[in-house]
C-alpha cells in the first residue's frame, strides 16, 4: 500500500488511496505506515476521505499505527467517510482520536 504524503511545517498529512483498510489490507496498511510515521513531525494527520470501508482488522491497525508512532507524537484522522465514522463511533474510538472533518482544516488548526 502506497500512500500520498505531504509534509508541511509541523504537521505530515498521510492520505490512504485505497477504499478499504479490512483484514485484507491491515498488514499492509500498519506497514506503510511505519515508514510514512518513522521521520518527520511528531503531529501527523491520517486522511481517510477516499476509504468507504473500515473492519476491525483495520481499526485495529489504525489504532497499532498511533502506537507505534510511540509516546509524544500524535495522529489525527481526517475525511472520514459516514460507514467510515459509523465504525468509529460504535467503538467509541471517536473519543480516542481527535476527527477532523477534512485533512486541510486539520492543517489550518495546528499550523494556526
């Protein structure tokens, strides 16, 4: 899985091609992540806009991802598609991840 990166001053905006993060993907997509996490700002935004689908495997990765980013650094989502955010709240992982509407306005609040 290959994703859309884009670095700005203070904040790494991550932006997932593929409609599905499901068990299919998850390995996957904790991979790519690690390397578009392992350098750059400690404050980066997880744009989910174009992903219709979301299982436990990949909320389960999605969550390894923000561990492995590791203490004092920080994911954000952003776009999340209604299926999308059904998922997060029923988990209540809405809680857990500060959810931006869209991946700029997530940029336009921490870059201020």
């Amino acid at each position: 899985m290959e994703f859309l990166e884009t670095c700005h001053d203070t904040v790494k905006i991550v932006t997932v091609p593929e409609s599905r993060i499901d068990a299919a993907a998850a390995i996957r997509f904790k991979d790519a992540m690690r390397a578009a996490t392992a350098e750059g700002p400690d404050h980066v935004v997880l744009d989910l806009s174009n992903v219709a689908f979301v299982d436990s495997s990949g909320l389960g990765a999605i969550v390894a991802a923000m561990k492995q980013m590791g203490e004092g650094r920080r994911l954000d989502l952003a776009g999340l598609t209604p299926d999308v955010a059904k998922v997060f709240r029923l988990t209540r992982m809405d809680s857990v991840f500060v959810i931006h509407d869209r991946a700029d306005g997530a940029l336009s609040r921490a870059t201020g």
